[in-house]
C-alpha cells in the first residue's frame, strides 16, 4: 500500500497528494484512491452530527462504512477526498475525453453514481469520481477539489479537457469552479475560497448538470413539516438533511419551559453550510403550499409564514430564509451573476416527478414505518386522486407519467415530494432548467431534456443496466422493484444513456491503438467515423440518442462495469492502459506507465500489480482479442442494422451469463448492486470474460484452476 510520504515523492499535481489506495470493490468496478490538498485553502475539519458522519455499522444502507474505511475516519477534515476510478470497459472504442462525475448531499459516489458509471465505462469513458470528506460539506471546498481532480485526470489519461456530470449539490460545486475566472469573483461570498482557489483553467469541455439548483431552492423553509422528520420529532431517527428551526417547543411557544434548543440542525448552523449555499428565496417562482386549499392535507404546514419569513411561531422559532442565504454567503445569487466560462458548453437535464421512491435510492423502507403506519393504502389513493383532482393535474399535467409510482406510493414505500411547483421531488423544474445565470458571459446550453417520469434521485439512475437489475428478484434482493425496472425500461425514461448519447455524440471517439502500439491524440476521429463519430458502432448508441438495443454487455462490463480481464482498466495504483502507453507518457503514481496482468500479486494491490513478464502477457492477450473480435475492423463497416441486430445478440447473450450466485452477498445498501451485477470469477483478484460466443469464458493472466468468490 502506498504511503504518504512515498505517493508525495511521485506527486503529479502539486497540491494534491495520494495518500493511500482503498480496498478494491471488484464487483462494483472501482478502483479507489484518498487524495489530500496539501494546502489549506479553503479546507477546514468541518462539524458533523452523527448522521453526517460516515457509519461504521456494515449494514448502512448508504455503503459509508466502505468510505469510512478508505478516510480512516468517520469525520475526515475537508482537505481529505476520494477519488474513484472505474476504467472503460475492454472490447469497446474508447473516447477522446474522460467523465468525472460529482454526486449529491448525503451521499457517496460509489453508492449514488456506480449505474452512471458502468454505462459510461461500456460507451468507451475512463471514469472519474469523488467523494467529499463530508457529505453536506461547503461546495467551494468541493469546487477546489473538483479542479485538482480534474488537473488528476489530465495527468493520468493525457486528456486535455474533461467531460463534469454533476448531479444535485454537486452542480453547485462544479459551477462555482467554473465561473472562478476572477480572483475578486467570491471574495466577499467564500473570502477563503477568493484567496486560495484555483482559477477556471480551460480544462472542461461539456458540463452536464444533472438536477442542480441553478436558481437555488428553498425546499427546507417552504415545507415546515419537514422539519418533524429532519429533527427526529415524530420518535424516528433524525435525517441527514437540515431544519429550518432553531426552537421547537412541543407545548407551544407560550411555555417556553419545555422549549427544545435544534440550532444545531439548523441550517443556519455549521453542519449543513452546503445546504445554505443553495438557498434562494423562491416564493415569486412558487408561491407558498401553507394555506393553499388545493393542496389538500398538504397545506397544514406548521408556523409556514414565520419559518420562511423568520421569527417566533406557534411551535418552532426560525431565523428565516434570508439568513440562510446570508448564512451561505448569498452563494446563488453570486453564480448568477457570474455565468460560467464561455468555453463550457452545458447541458441541462430535469426531473418532473414529485414521488420519491425510497427503495431506488438504497435507504430501504423504514424510514416510512412509523408515521405511514397508521394510515391504509386507500386513504393515501384517495388523498393522491383529490390531489390530482385539485391540484397536481395543473402543476403536472404529465402526471399520468407516474404510474409506475403510485403502488409504492400508496403502500407507504415512496414519499410525495415538492409540490407547489413543477419538480423532481427536491429541485424545482424552473430552477433545474434556469439558464440565465449559466450564460451570463456567453457560454451556451447545446441541450437539455426533462425526464416527466423521473424523480430527483432516479435521473442517474435510470436506464437499462438498473432495468435488469431491479427487475431480477435474485440480483435486486431487498432492493427488488418490478415496477421501477418496468419504468427504466422504457426509452423515453432512460436518463442514463440520454446523458452518454449526448456524450458520445459530442466528443469523437478515438479507435484503439493499432498493433503496433501506436496511438491517437486526444480528440482525434477515428477513420471510420464522420465528424460526430459512428457511435452507433462504438457503443450501442445513434448520435441523437439511445439505440432500441443498446446498454450494457455484461460479459465485457463485469461486476459494474469492470473489464472482466482488467485489460483496459487500471491497477489499484491509477495506472494507464497499456493501449495508451505511446501516447505521450501518461504516468501513473509511481511515475511508470504501463497496465496490469490482473491476476499477479503485488503487496498492497490485492492481487493486481504490473511485472514485465505480466505486461508482455497481457499486451500479448490484447493482441489476441483483438483478432479474434475483428483483425482488419470490419465489423465498423457493418450496415448500421446489422450492427445493432448483432450488438443486440451479444447483449442478450451475455446478460444471461449474470448472476450465477458463487459469490456470496454482502451487507447493507451496496448488496443489490453488487450481487446483481456479479459474475462468475475464477480466483480472487481474476475476472471472468465471457466473449460473444455463448459458453466460451476466457481469462487474463494466468489465475489457475478452480473457482471462488471474489476478495470480501
């Protein structure tokens, strides 16, 4: 394993310094690293509650005690950041750019972002992510860790722009960085982040943001209610998300005796200064649902005018939203202000789905136990019909869109979101598709979509590979969802490969190296391609958006999206493919280039590490399939739907071969992930690579006989 201090010595970032390398979770196709900023900047130990602080219990639904392990701590100081890799899958055309992907509040990447990641990987992307030390933590610290990740990814893949998918929260982070062009930008916003961070440098290509709140949201001080679940009030365990109260008094503020201090939780505290630099005061977009008649039971929203406008109510005391936006340095009107570099060429992507549903998102079903326990399926029926009736067939006129939802919904196991105003559940529809801050200086939106179906966590989510997942009750387990792999399945609600074709079409895929070695710039179109690159041929996929047949092939993906022969991915380290290695010297941490046998042992690299003897076996089997698929291409010169009829063959074919059950399941929310994607291996550290003819499974390197799970 690597040390500090050794990973300093072959540093190729200044300011950003590899630490160690995390265990491997082979099903899951990530490699991971810890990263720290060696200055301080705009880092500081941040507070944490302890639903903010990364779990040590194995069964946490949200996989924290695998991040908790990797940052050897459960409270890590924000310099700390992990930075993932999961490599482009073997067997496909790879693409001139690399994708990081920035993920949301309460969350982590390997949970949240491992769907996005294993498409990305099967389209031909190296793909990058990160998971912040804190996970509600300040977006201008996660803004200089976007840009040192970025610096990272240059360095490792020899790119010279990257392609950001920034989902939620992280769109915020991203942004930030993007508009930093002016050392006097955020001085009086984030006076730390002015002085210290690094100016916008050129390096991002598409800015692809994914339910981000780009003219801000307001969700925790229009919803008051909320803040019973946020609080713990109501004898469940308090949420990782914040209040807008600062007092609650359980008898009414008229005894003030047995008044209860939650300034703590309250946003305009220290634990949840991420969430204070989103705010926007957003009534004249939406007016207020606390009064509201067409809302039905929904409008009972306690104290709903004091907690927007701040001061002392029946039960609670707020400081107001207007504080909060102060709290969070007026952060969105700022962006706003700014627009992002000129350069970036955004994409905008939306959800309009009110109903989150709790089981897509890896939190299970109790959180609903309680309070929904009392009440029957017909009664939630009738309240969803009178809201339909009333109210959401105005707002929603897509609604009919969610009927794949409602079952859970009336069963207790989804929630209804944001309503008083077209949204995802969490972000408003407006808010996710205002572009008018983002092109203040001239930078363009090349396109954006709304997905009617879809709900805020579900849009990096939903696709193909979740289909086959969700709707397999052996691959699933608990989180087994018929009618949300019903719903992924549909075309018009694959947000995932919306995302990549977007991708893929606007950046030139590059072909693999020849066999002798040699190698593409960074950009340049393959042969057989037009100006926008044969897509189609590279990935499943037609330039203006998903093919019938396209997703996933397993058999080359592996567990998530691994190379079941690790032949175009990276050993534990962050070394290149060697199919890149005469392509300007692209190093690794330890200043080498080169890939890995995927089988031989080396200390500290579970199992994987290069030797001369295993890179010569490898470019050697590199070789070899790369002949035994097509030795002069020709399969690109194929008749499109021939290509696909074929292409779709080899899926099907593959996705048959998922799931043979030797590997036993692990704990906690990533089992569904990593039993459902899981496939026959051989020995620990060897993935198993099943080609396009039914039966024929092939290795890399030499991993013996005998078959076995994969390393616990």
């Amino acid at each position: 394993m690597f040390t500090a201090s050794v990973a300093a010595a072959v540093l190729a970032v200044p300011g950003f310094s590899p630490v160690r390398v995390c265990e491997p979770i082979p099903e899951l196709g990530w490699d991971t690293r810890v990263f720290e900023a060696t200055e301080d900047g705009p880092f500081v130990q941040e507070v944490y509650l302890p639903e903010t602080a990364w779990a040590e219990n194995p069964a946490d639904p949200l996989g924290g005690h695998y991040v908790r392990a990797c940052f050897e701590s459960a409270t890590p100081h924000g310099r700390f950041v992990l930075l993932h890799r999961h490599p482009a899958a073997a067997g496909v055309r790879r693409a001139g750019r690399p994708v990081l992907l920035v993920g949301g509040a309460g969350d982590n990447a390997v949970r949240g972002l491992s769907y996005l990641a294993v498409s990305l990987s099967e389209a031909g992307f190296e793909t990058y992510a990160l998971t912040f030390a804190h996970n509600q933590g300040d977006n201008f610290g996660h803004a200089e860790h976007i840009a040192r990740a970025i610096a990272q990814m240059r360095e490792e893949t020899g790119a010279e722009k990257v392609h950001v998918v920034a989902w939620s929260k992280g769109g915020t982070a991203a942004r930030i960085y993007a508009s930093h062009d002016d050392a006097a930008a955020f001085e009086d916003v984030h006076p730390a982040y002015a002085a210290s961070g690094t100016r916008y440098r050129g390096d991002v290509d598409h800015l692809v943001l994914v339910a981000a709140a780009n003219a801000g949201q307001d969700v925790v001080f229009r919803w008051p209610a909320g803040n019973f679940y946020a609080l713990g009030l109501l004898g469940a365990t308090p949420l990782n998300s914040p209040a807008s109260w600062t007092t609650y008094y359980p008898n009414t503020s008229a005894n003030p005796f047995t008044a209860m201090d939650v300034a703590a939780r309250c946003i305009t505290g220290d634990a949840f200064v991420g969430q204070a630099q989103l705010l926007a005061d957003l009534r004249a977009l939406h007016p207020l649902p606390g009064g509201n008649p067409l809302v039905g039971v929904f409008a009972n929203q306690p104290d709903y005018y004091t907690t927007y406008e701040g001061g002392l109510g029946f039960v609670s005391d707020s400081p107001g939203i207007e504080a909060a936006i102060r709290r969070g340095g007026g952060t969105i009107a700022r962006l706003q202000a700014l627009g992002v570099a000129p350069d970036v060429k955004l994409v905008l992507v939306a959800g309009g789905n009110p109903i989150l549903p709790l089981t897509a998102v890896g939190t299970g079903t109790e959180r609903l136990d309680g309070p929904w326990a009392e009440l029957d399926a017909p009664a939630r029926e009738r309240t969803w019909d009178t809201l339909v009736a009333d109210w959401l067939g105005a707002v929603f006129p897509w609604s009919a869109a969610f009927r794949h939802d409602l079952p859970r919904l009336y069963a207790g196991r989804a929630f209804l979101g944001e309503i008083s105003g077209p949204s995802d559940g969490l972000v408003f529809l407006d808010s996710a598709l205002d572009a008018s801050g983002l092109t203040a200086r001239g930078a363009e939106v090349v396109d954006e979509h709304t997905f009617e179906a879809l709900s805020h966590p579900e849009l990096v989510v939903a696709g193909q590979l979740a289909a086959a997942v969700l709707g397999d009750p052996v691959r699933a387990g608990v989180a087994f969802e018929p009618t949300l792999a019903a719903k992924y399945a549909l075309p018009e609600n694959q947000a995932v490969e919306w995302i990549i074709a977007r991708l893929v079409a606007a950046e030139p895929v590059v072909p693999d190296p020849p066999a002798d070695g040699g190698a593409v710039a960074d950009g340049e179109p393959p042969a057989d391609a037009g100006a926008g690159g044969d897509v189609s041929s590279g990935s499943g996929r037609d330039a203006d958006g998903p093919s019938a047949d396209a997703g996933p092939a397993a058999s080359e993906v592996g567990p998530a999206g691994t190379p079941a022969d690790d032949a175009s991915g990276l050993d534990l380290a962050g070394r290149p493919d060697t199919r890149d290695a005469g392509s300007g010297g692209k190093r690794d941490l330890t200043g080498t280039s080169g890939g890995n046998d995927g089988c031989a042992a080396v200390p500290g690299h579970s199992g994987r590490g290069p030797t001369g003897f295993a890179l010569l076996g490898l470019f050697s089997f590199m070789l070899r399939r790369r002949r035994s698929m097509s030795g002069d291409r020709s399969h690109v010169q194929q008749p499109e739907q021939h290509r696909r009829e074929s292409r779709g063959r080899r899926i099907r074919q593959r996705w048959l071969a998922l799931g043979d059950g030797r590997s036993p399941a692990r704990p906690g929310m990533l089992r569904p992930l990593r039993h459902g994607l899981q496939y026959g291996s051989d020995r620990p550290g060897c993935r198993a690579r099943f080609d396009s003819t039914p039966g024929d499974e092939r290795t890399a390197g030499r991993c013996g006989e005998g078959r076995g799970a994969p390393p616990r």
